[in-house]
C-alpha cells in the first residue's frame, strides 16, 4: 500500500506542469519523486523498522527538493 500511495503522490506531483510550472520545477518533481519511489520499492522489498524510517525521511527529502524547484522555477523567469 505504501508504494502505490507513493507512485500516486509522485505522478499528483506533476500535474502542476499542465497548469504553467516550468523546467525547474520538473527537474525537481523527477528527481524528489525517483529518490521516494527507490526508498518505497526498497520497502515494499524488505519491510522493516529501518527501511520504513529511510522511506518517511526520503518523502521529506522529496518535498524539500519538490519546493525549491517550484522557488527557482519563479525565480529564473
């Protein structure tokens, strides 16, 4: 349940393209969403405490990098 939650919260990150978010924001959709995608699938692999743990922080990570590619997407038009 974990990985499809996260496959789906990947692609939901990038319908903002549609709707005018440019090249950075992409490059930071692709790159957040392929690190959470790998600790989910790690997950899904082998469930444990550690890996779990790896996964939430990897989401957190996604965000972060999700956000300052919308903030420099602003920024360089």
């Amino acid at each position: 349940m974990i990985f499809v939650s996260t496959v789906v919260l990947v692609l939901a990150a990038f319908l903002p393209l549609g709707f005018g978010a440019g090249a950075w924001y992409a490059v930071g959709a692709g790159l957040g969403g392929a690190l959470f995608l790998r600790q989910a699938w790690r997950l899904r692999q082998l469930p444990d405490r550690k890996r779990a743990i790896r996964c939430f922080l990897a989401s957190l990570v996604q965000l972060c990098v999700l956000f300052a590619g919308a903030v420099l997407d602003v920024l360089m038009r």
